[in-house]
C-alpha cells in the first residue's frame, strides 16, 4: 500500500504536536510532505518554532516546515495562551530547535505542492485557522481541483463554542478563511468539539503515554498533563481533549470515527456567532450537503492505538 500523501497545517500547541508525532510515527500510511506554520495558538514565530521542536522530538529534522500566514484574512489575530501557555508548548522544558525553517513561504509551499504532484493525490489536513490554506485558494484557484481532501480539526455544533459561545476557536480565529475553504467545493471532513470532546487524555491514557518510557511519551504526558487546566476548569473534563490528533486518527483508522454528509456552513454576518459552524445535522434546511461531520469515535481504541504508536518514536 502507497502512503497517502499529506500536508499538515499546523498551530503547535500541544494537541498539534500529538498530531504531527502521531502522523510521523506512521510512515508505512502517511508520508508527511512539509509541515506549514500559521498564527493560532500563539503568535507564528512560535507556532513555525514549536512545529521545529515536535519534528525534532520525533527524530526528523529533515522535514521541510515553513512559516505562512501571521495573521488571519481580514481581522486581527486572537491567541489561546490561557490554553496553551505562552510558548504553546508549556509543560515540559522544550530545547531550542536546530533544525533551520525553510525560506519559502507556505502558502508558496502549498501551491508548489498541489502543482507538482499527481492531481488528487495530497491530502491536507489544517489543526489551526485555515488561513493559509484559504490564501493559497485564493492566490491560485487552480489548486483546488487537485486537492484529494482536506481533514479539519475545527468547528463546533452541538458542543458549541470553546473560544466564545458559539464558535470554535480555529474556525473562530479566521472566519473568512473558513467561509473561503468551505467555498471550494473540496472534499472535506470536520473533525469538530463534538468528537474531540470524547477523546479525554484521563489520568489513566497520560500514565500510559508516560509508561511508553522514551522522552516522547514522557513529552506528550507532560503537555497533556498542562493544557488540562483549561478544559477541566471550563467543562469539568476528566483530561485534555486531544482534539489535533483525531485528524491524523481518522486518517489512519476511520473506523473508529462515526458522523454524517451534511451542510455546514460559517456564520460571518453577527458578532454573537462569528464563526459558528451551523451544521444541518438533522437536514431540515435544503442547503446541499458539503463536507462530513464527525460526531464520536472509539476513544479506547483511539488512546490504546495512539499510544502504541507514540512508542515507535
Ligand atoms: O479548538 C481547538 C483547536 O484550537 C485545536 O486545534 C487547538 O490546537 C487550537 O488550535
Ligand atoms: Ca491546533
């Protein structure tokens, strides 16, 4: 079997960092082609250091990361250092990455990409606001058709908003990007607060990454066991929800993952629900279907595989 292809987009932050570990620790299904930096959790010269420190952390200094956007489409940018720290990646003490960040710029990369490889062969999967990728639509449309799909983390419906009352923060930190993105017509699946609420990083799932015994699984427990705070304080939560890494997840076990083919659209026009994902779970409007909802997943299955995993870095 060919690995598939993919692009991660990413705004490390722990969850992020799950991801890109998750997703580097299975070359045999998915070859990682570059890791591009946006403005999300923190500001992007963190975000395009910290997503150094991952790959060096997973033993790849060789793959290409790049910076992109710093600042969403048409608003000014809003952080979650109350998530995350002010690294990103609070927690553990993390050592300055050596490995250097390309030149181009990602949006350049994502571009470049999309053209030199056989068309519908790259999968990308954004864990932060969508600004580069709604950039690189926008700059070159003709990469739209040559996306194979794209696997978000983002949005929100019957869980509603972690970032405000109604919206979810990567959606929320760039609501036109997401407008502009659902606009294409790609082939995408939302991996929304509703799933990732399920997939709790309890005390039981952090002792078994710290078990794993190597600096990763060590890692790993340690961030999970900081960016807690927030959800445990806001919902009560028996751990952090591991909300980045379900995207990779779904890549590798769809299985374990259940949701529908609905509309879902973004709300832009009112202030109270900027960014809202308005999702027609139960098709009462006559709005065409256009991307695939998640809503639950196996988390046993997806802690134990997540975990067994981890411990081939
Ligand atoms: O709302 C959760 C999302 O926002 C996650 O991707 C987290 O990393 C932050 O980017
Ligand atoms: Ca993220």
């Amino acid at each position: 079997m060919t690995a598939r292809k993919i692009i991660i987009d990413t705004d490390p932050g722990q969850d992020d960092a799950v991801a890109i570990l998750l997703a580097l620790a299975s070359p045999e299904e998915l070859e990682v082609l570059g890791i591009t930096a946006v403005a999300g959790n923190v500001p992007l010269p963190l975000t395009s250091k910290n997503a150094r420190i991952v790959c060096e952390l997973a033993g790849r200094p060789d793959l290409p990361v790049y910076a992109g956007c710093d600042a969403p489409m048409a608003r000014p940018l809003v952080t979650a250092e109350h998530v995350h720290g002010k690294t990103g990646l609070d927690g553990p003490e993390m050592i300055e990455p050596t490995m250097p960040l390309q030149d181009q710029h990602a949006v350049d990369f994502i571009i470049e990409t999309l053209r030199s490889e056989p068309e519908g062969t790259v999968t990308l999967c954004p864990l932060g606001p969508l600004t580069n990728i709604a950039t690189a639509m926008e700059r070159a449309p003709d990469i739209i058709p040559r996306i194979q799909a794209i696997v978000l983390m983002g949005g929100a419906y019957f869980e509603v908003g972690n970032i405000t009352p109604s919206a979810e923060f990567n959606i929320y930190v760039d609501p036109e990007a997401a407008k502009h993105v659902m606009a294409s017509g790609c082939d995408i699946t939302f991996l929304p607060l509703d799933v990732t609420h399920h997939a709790l990083a309890t005390q039981a799932r952090v002792d078994a990454f710290r078990a794993i015994g190597t600096e990763v699984g060590r890692t790993v427990a340690e961030w999970t066991g900081f960016f807690e705070r927030f959800d445990k304080e806001k919902y009560g939560s028996a751990g952090a929800p591991l909300h980045d890494p379900t995207v990779i997840a779904y890549l590798l076990w769809p299985e374990l993952f259940s949701g529908r083919h609905i509309n879902v659209e973004i709300a832009l026009e009112d202030p109270l629900t900027l960014g809202m994902t308005v999702a027609d779970w139960w098709r009462v409007s006559d709005r065409p279907a256009n991307a695939t909802f998640i809503r639950d997943l196996d988390a046993d299955q997806f802690f134990s595989r997540l975990t067994e995993r981890l411990a081939r870095l």
